[in-house]
C-alpha cells in the first residue's frame, strides 16, 4: 500500500488558530440555532437547570464525543485500545487505538457519529423541550464547536479515491491505497 496522502488538521491549519475556529465557530452555531428557536418559544416560561448538571455536562461532553467515534467501530469487529487519562486531577480524556485500518466508508462514519449521535438530538430534544431549549442549544453549539476539527478531517478523507483505506496514528490519518 501506498500513502496517498497524511491529514493532520492540527499541523496545516495550526493549533490556535484551530482553537480560535472552534470558538467562533460555536458562538456562530448558538447565535444561528437561538435566533430561530427564540422567535419560536418566545412565550414559554424558561426554566435553568441545576448548575451541577450543567457543568457534569460539559465535563462529559468531549468524552462521549470520543465514544461516539469509536461507536461505528465497535460493529466492524475491530480491536481498539481505550485509554483513560486524568489531567489536571480534574479533566478526563480518552485516546482510542486502532489495530487496523478502516475502510474509507467507516471512516467517514465514524468521524460524523458524533454529530448524528449527539448535536442532532441535542437541537431535536430543544424543540421538544422548550423550557430548556437555551441550554441544550449551548451544548449543541459547544459540540458543534469541538466538531470542527471532524469536519476538516472529514473533506480531506472525501477527496481521497474510493478504495483508499485508512490509518489512524498519534495525531494525523495516512489515506492508503492499494498498489
């Protein structure tokens, strides 16, 4: 196999402007998903969540984005190597390993699981909870957000040729094709 090509958004686009990209990227998606929902639920009586729950929300949201991505996985009867990290005596993270490659359509899958698993219900659980409609669209757009990076994974591997496998390493993915 040959590699056809090495995607490591992080490293062309940079760290902090990355950062910056997500940040405004999120407070784009709050501002265009309210707006709607605002003008919708204007007469409903809003009602706050307990502040713990939010902030064990927010707290477990970057880890279930993190599941959500090894998920599709699971059905390929592929081994992955889950490791848990505390940083900070406070943060927790997951980093996945996988053994093998993936095929370009379980790939693509795997990097839109979070999105179709959580910011979709998410926007679906604002509309059907209106009460709470504020903080659930908050999340959402946070995830939204830490989805950026997903997505500019995801157009480099749309551009790759249709029997490409893909490689996952430390920090970048190696598009391979076949010889």
């Amino acid at each position: 196999m040959t590699c056809w090509k090495t995607v490591n958004v992080t490293k062309e686009i940079g760290q902090n402007r990355l950062l910056l990209l997500s940040i405004l990227t999120a407070i784009l998606a709050f501002i265009v998903l309210y707006m709607p929902f605002s003008i919708v639920f204007q007469h409903i009586q809003l009602t706050e969540p307990p502040f713990a729950s939010v902030v064990i929300s927010l707290f477990l949201l970057p880890i279930m984005h993190k599941l959500m991505h090894v998920a599709p996985i699971l059905f390929t009867n592929k081994t992955i190597h889950l490791k848990w990290k505390v940083k900070y005596k406070v943060i927790v993270s997951l980093r996945a390993q996988m053994e093998s490659t993936l095929s370009k359509k379980t790939s693509i899958l795997s990097i839109i699981a979070p999105t179709l698993i959580i910011t979709l219900p998410l926007i679906i659980l604002a509309y059907y909870i209106p009460t709470y409609h504020p903080i659930l669209l908050f999340m959402a757009a946070i995830h939204i957000g830490m989805s950026l990076h997903d997505w500019l994974t995801l157009f480099s591997i749309l551009r790759a040729p249709k029997k490409s496998v893909i490689e996952k390493s430390q920090n970048e993915f190696d598009i391979l094709v076949r010889d």
